[in-house]
C-alpha cells in the first residue's frame, strides 16, 4: 500500500492540498492535522489536489465536512480538484457535488478562487 | 517467671507507672517506719523493696527504648543526657545529706535517689536492648545470670557488715558478677549494621560514656560519703555494678566501631543498593503508570551510583525516546543519546564506558568525564537504553558498574511489564466497548422478517468486528403500504452504535406518519444535522412499496444504488441525494430526488450497504459494483433466502479470508405478482 501524505503549496492567496495515499480512519487525523494549521495561519482558500489518492472512506469524507464550514465562514472554501474516477465515484454518490466544487484541474480552481 | 513478666508487659503503660510509684512510696514508707538499723529483717525488707523499685521502673521504660537498637544514637544520647544527671547529684551532693536527719535533706536525698534509680533503670534497658540486638542465638540465658548476680551482690553488699568474716561472700559475688559482665560486653553485633556516619557519632558517644559511666562507679564505691549508699547500699551497689557493666560495653563498643569505620561506607553502599533494587523490585509490581516509573529508576540510578545525571531512553524501532531525565535537560540528553547512537558508539550487548564526548564530535557543556551506557534488555531484544555521567575521569568502579547493569536489567523487566498491562488494560476496555456496541446492534435490528402478503422478504446481516453502524428495518404503513429503510452509520464502534439507535428511533417515528419517502429523509436530515458531529453522517434509502399495486417509491441520501431485477436483466438507480446530516440547507428536501418504479410479477429489489461493494480480496481489489450485478443476473428464478446466500458465498469466495472491515448488510425482496391474484382468485 502506498504511504499516505499531505503536503501543501501556496500559488497567491490559495493552498493547494496534495493528498496521498488511503484516506481512512488511521491517516486521517494527518489531513486534519494540515487543516488546523492552515486555520491557524489563517488561509482558508483551499483546493484539495486528490490526484493521488487511492481511496477514502467515511472517516476521510468527515475530515472535509469538519472544516468547510470554517474556511466558508472565513471567506474561503474547499475545492476539490483532480479526481480519479473511482474516488470521484465515492463523493458522488454522497452528494458532495451538490455542495462543493470540483474541477478536472487545479488551475480551474485556482482560477476560481482569484475570480472572486 | 517469663510468664508473669510477660503478662506484666501486656499492661498498659499507665498501669505500669502506677506499679513504679507504688513499689517507690512502698519503699520510701518502710524506710521511714521500720527502724532498719536495728533489725536485720527489717533491714532486708527496705533492701528488697529498693531493688523492687528499681525494676519496676525498668519494666516500665523498657517500652520506651525496644526496638530502637536499629537507631541507636538516640537511646544513647539519652543514656548520656542520665548519666551526666546521675554524675551531677553524686558529685555534688554534699555530705550532710547523709547525715543530717532536717526535713529538707530527707526529701532531698529521696528525690536525688528516686532519679538516680529511674537514670540507671533507663541505662539498664538500654544496655539490655543492645545486648539483645541482631543476636540470631538467644543470648538470654547470660543476661539474666548477670542481672541475678547484680542482684545477689547488690544485696550482699552491706548484708555482713557486722561480721567482716562473711565479707568474702559480697566481694566474691561482685567479682564474679563483673566477670560475667565483661564476657556480656562482646553483644555488639548491631554496631554492624548501623551507616558510617552513625558510626562516627558513636565513637565520640562511646567514650563520653566511657568518661561518666566510670565516674559514677568510682562514686558509688566510695560508700560512706555518698547518700545513696547510706540510705539502700543494695541500690548503691546495683547502680554502681550497672554502670560498671556499661563503661566495659561502652570500651567494647568503642574499639568495635573504631574497627569497623573503615569498611562503613562499602557496607552503606551494598545496603543502599540492596534497598534500591529492592524497591525497584516491588515498583515493578506496582506502578503502572509508565512515566513515574521511568522517573523512579533514574532517580535511583543517580543516587546509588552517585552520578551527577541519569536518564533513561526507549528504542522503538530505532526511533530514539528519552523518557526520564534526571538532573540533566531531556533535549540535552536527546543530543548526546542520537549522537552517540548514530556514531555506532553503543554497545547493545554489554556495557558502554566513554571517557569523553568530545571523541564523538559533542560540545560538552556539561564537563561530562566519565559515562556509562547499559543496554535494557528482555528476551534477547533490545528495549533502550541506561545512561549514567559524571563529571570526574573514570569516575565508575567495578561496584558501579555491576549496580548500573542490575539496574538496567530490573528497569528492563519493569518497562516491559508496565507495557503489557497498558496494552491488556487497553485491549480489555475496548474488547467491553465492542461487546456493548454489538449489544446494542443486535437488540436494535429487527428479530424477524416481516409477515407481509404478496412479499417474500430476506434480510441478512454480517457484523464486521469492530461494529459498522449498519440498519435496516421494515415498517407496515397500512394494509397497502410497507416501508423499507437500510442504513449505514458513519465511523465504528460504540459511538456508531449509538447514532444507530438514534437512527432507528427516528425511522420509526417518520414512519408512522402518511409520508413520502423525501419528505421522510428530510426530515430525518434536519434532526441528524442538529444531533450529529461534524464529521458523522448517516447514508439511507427509504422506500414505500405498495403491495397491492406493486409500485415502489423511494429515495436516497447518499447511500449505495438500489438494484431492481426483471426477468434477466438488472437496473441500477441513483436517484440524487445528499447523505443525512451533511448539509444544513433548509431547502435539502429539494436536493432529493424521488423515484417511483412500477415492479412485474417476480421482480426483485437488493438493498446493500457499502460493506458488500467495499469487500476486498487479497490483492487489495474491490468486489465492486458489477461482480454484485452479475451475481444477482445469474442467479435465475431462486428464493430471496437463495439470492441471499448466493451473493454472500461470491463475497466469501472472493475476500478469501482477508478481514471484513465493515458491516454487511443485504435486504432482498420479491413482489409475488402471481401469489396475489392466487389469492384474490
């Protein structure tokens, strides 16, 4: 199994999360642990990179829920970006596309972002 | 005679002192009544009863002095503080005190006596208690004959004094008497096992004793000017043979622990290690709390082998942890410890010694000149490590070296114990914690299938171990009307257990009201979202169906397809709907979307949860939407029971062992078109 890993990269006012790996019960407190610091240093505009990510189960999914109410209170938002089909597959059949953006490409949400 | 001392012991103190004084004003009235000059019976009356009186009052303080012979300073300064007092009133007592008959003398003289009688009881039981410690063979026999030829001289003293013939008797006794005093004298056994520096305090104690002791003998034999000779010479005598046997002792003493100075500290070091280890040895039993224990070994590691630091460090894996540092900063000690860890400069096996630190390219701040490294060993495996510095140059003997290694092995066995228990203590409680949440699963799921006509129902449940938080549960609506509801939980264990409950509770309630399925899911999001966390959703499908008509109308919030067989072909809805608990819109029920499917004669519908599409096998792969669809396809005409045990066969075969992470749950059932118009025939 691939180890599981988070980094970040800031293009302008915008985080990019690159999430890796197995998003479960086990490895999500390390994507909670990148949210509290982006919290802490106040940067809520957040695009989730999730070109890299195999799989994510409930506990993973309760990780984006947990903070996008703070990032959108904030003047910010989680978008989602880059998405393998499969794991696209899991959000959508919770809904999430009804309530958070996803794009193809990090560049399209980026772009969003700066639009505003 | 043991017997009734014995008893005498039991008495209480309060009792004792009364006896004390009564044998004392017993002796003081005789004295003054019996005209003792004159009359040898009386004479040895008053006699007896002063002897009487002396051991009364040493019965009484024997309490005060047994088992102080561990401690002994503190008797001995006593003894001293007496014997300087008993000192005191003879040397200074003039000599008309045992002449002049005015009243001031008279109590005078018997308040002097009654101190001097109480002082030397006071020494009596100390020199008895030394006499008797660390003794293993009982010694007793050569007391009591000591103290019965005290008493034999003491009473012979004056006894003859009109025949000078006899004399030869008292003398004889007295010699023999000191005699058995000396041989007495060589009980010092406990002197041994007392630390060096109450060894130096008793050198000095010993010869003050020596000094006074000795005086008050020569006083007590000078027998015509001192008072107390005059008024009982058998006390005179008893006291000065007391003091006599105490000065022999005390010059015994005196050479013994001159002798034994030099080894004191060697014997410290061996009893303070002993003690420690001994500790140690009970806390491993005890302590469970991993980081006091920690503290505990390094704190007596420094203190037995009198280092200037000591910590203690755990390897995981080579993961380096410093868990107790002891008079040494901890990211100090980090430092020197990945330092000379990663130079390879640690012995895994034996004993580390490091005169420097600058030789592995550290900075020593702290004048480090001597280390000592031992490895915490157990089954052969490595579990940490011991660390130990002082600042002098080949500050560690051979002596240190052995107690740092013991140390390391006993802290070694301690911090392996301690883990265990944390790891049962957390095992057992979270065992507990399953074993109610399963409880609470399967008293929420329903017992049996429901009886409803034109339907033929299966459900089957599988329990992942770490309990999944599925449900699933049927409602009869009205003669017409059934409802369906499976559900999954978000998250394990006991807390999805009790979201569970929270779920069933709401289902069955909603349920009894005339509802259509989105109207039910709505409202089940908008008490969810206000009960649950922010991380826990639930995922449902509600569906209605109408037996007579053979329409079913259901909708979904985020949960897995709903599959609907006809003859051989399979379809897949996913109507739209966001997971309950999710979205806080007050217009959610517009994000659902309700389907409504009209089902044939024969038709089936699979309700799963995601535990059936998420099964793995051994290569990681999922079992998957499509190996599900085919299963039920290629099933042809079975019972829902067959259909059941079919798809959970093909799960089986393909997990092949490989754990079950979540619950399974699959509720199948068959519109009997054909048994209605059966029945209606």
């Amino acid at each position: 199994m691939t180890e599981f890993n988070v980094q970040t990269r800031t293009e302008g006012s915008v985080q990019i999360l690159y999430v890796k790996g197995y998003l479960d019960a086990h490895t999500a407190p390390e994507l909670e642990d990148a949210f509290n610091k982006l919290i802490d240093d106040k940067k809520y505009k957040v695009v989730v990179n999730l070109k890299d990510l195999n799989y994510i189960s409930s506990a993973g999914l309760g990780v984006f829920m947990a903070y996008i109410e703070t990032m959108r209170e904030n003047g910010g938002d989680i978008k989602f970006s880059n998405l393998k089909k499969e794991v696209f597959n899991i959000f959508d059949l919770l809904g999430f596309p009804m309530l958070y953006e996803f794009y193809d490409d990090e560049k399209e949400a980026i772009n969003k972002f700066n639009e505003q | 005679m043991d017997f009734f001392l014995q008893k005498y012991f039991d008495l209480s103190n309060k009792r004792k002192l009364g006896t004390s004084v009564s044998a004392s004003l017993l002796f003081v009235l005789t004295k003054l009544v019996l005209p003792a000059e004159s009359n040898f019976l009386f004479f040895l009356l008053t006699e007896l009863l002063g002897l009487l009186t002396f051991f009364a009052w040493s019965l009484f303080l024997f309490d005060f002095v047994y088992g102080q012979s561990s401690d002994p300073i503190g008797i001995l300064m006593n003894s001293m503080i007496l014997g300087a007092l008993v000192y005191f009133l003879l040397s200074v007592s003039p000599e008309y005190l045992s002449a002049e008959d005015n009243l001031i003398s008279l109590l005078l003289r018997y308040a002097f006596t009654f101190v001097i009688i109480a002082s030397s009881a006071y020494v009596f039981v100390v020199l008895r208690e030394l006499f008797f410690a660390h003794q293993k063979s009982n010694p007793s026999l050569y007391f009591n004959t000591m103290v019965l030829l005290f008493i034999l001289a003491a009473l012979t003293a004056r006894m003859f004094e009109n025949n000078v013939q006899y004399d030869f008797i008292g003398e004889s006794l007295t010699g023999i008497a000191i005699a058995v005093s000396v041989i007495n004298s060589i009980r010092v056994a406990w002197i041994a096992f007392i630390s060096k520096k109450q060894k130096r305090i008793l050198l000095l104690l010993s010869l003050i004793l020596i000094g006074l002791f000795g005086t008050i003998f020569g006083f007590t034999e000078k027998q015509h000017s001192n008072f107390l000779a005059v008024l009982s010479p058998a006390l005179n005598k008893l006291t000065g043979l007391i003091f006599l046997y105490g000065t022999i002792y005390f010059v015994v003493v005196f050479f013994t622990a001159l002798f034994h100075l030099p080894t004191a500290e060697a014997i410290d070091r061996k009893t303070h290690e002993l003690t420690s280890l001994m500790d140690l040895n009970k806390l491993i039993t005890r302590v469970l709390d991993f980081n006091e224990l920690v503290d505990t070994i390094t704190e007596m590691t420094r203190d037995v082998c009198n280092c200037q630091s000591a910590w203690l460090v755990t390897a995981f894996e080579d993961k380096l942890e410093v868990n107790s540092a002891n008079n040494i900063g901890k990211e100090e000690a980090e430092t020197i410890t990945v330092t000379l860890f990663n130079k390879n400069m640690i012995n895994r096996e034996g004993l580390t010694e490091l005169n420097s630190l600058e030789q592995a390219g550290l900075v020593n701040n702290l004048k480090f000149q001597s280390i000592i490294i031992a490895p915490l060993n157990i089954h052969g495996k490595n579990i940490g490590f011991l660390f130990t510095a002082k600042r002098q140059s080949l500050g560690f003997d051979k002596e240190d070296k052995v107690a740092i290694s013991a140390f390391a092995d006993y802290a070694a066995v301690a911090i392996e114990n301690s883990k265990l228990i944390e790891q049962s203590i957390e095992k057992e409680r979270m065992e507990k914690e399953l074993d109610v949440a399963r409880e609470i699963q399967r008293k929420i799921l329903p017992k049996e299938k429901p009886a409803i006509p034109y339907l033929e129902v299966s459900a089957s449940f599988i329990p992942a171990f770490e309990v999944g938080g599925d449900y699933y549960d049927f409602f009869k609506i009205d003669e017409e009307h059934s409802g369906f509801v499976i559900a999954d939980v978000s998250g394990k264990g006991i807390q999805a257990a009790f979201i569970m409950a929270e779920v069933k509770g709401i289902f069955e309630s909603l349920s009894k009201i005339n509802l259509s399925p989105k109207e039910i899911l709505s409202q089940a999001n908008e008490i969810l979202k206000k009960s649950l966390d922010k991380k826990s959703f639930v995922t449902a499908v509600y569906g209605v169906l109408n037996t007579k008509t053979g329409k079913f109308k259901f909708a979904r919030a985020g949960h897995a397809p709903v599959l609907h067989k006809q003859n051989s072909g399979i379809k897949s809805y996913v109507p739209r709907g966001i997971g309950l608990g999710i979205s806080s819109t007050p217009d959610f029920i517009k994000t659902l979307e309700e389907m409504e499917i009209q089902l044939g004669n024969n038709d089936i519908i699979v309700l799963f949860t995601d535990g059936i599409n998420e099964s793995k096998n051994a290569r990681n792969e999922e079992f998957g939407y499509s190996r599900l669809e085919r299963v039920i396809v290629e099933s042809g005409p079975v019972s829902t029971d067959d259909l059941s045990s079919q798809i959970i066969k093909e799960i089986s075969l393909f997990a092949k062992g490989n754990i079950q992470h979540d619950d399974i749950t699959l509720v199948i059932f068959k519109w009997n078109f054909k048994n209605k118009l059966d029945g209606e025939n």
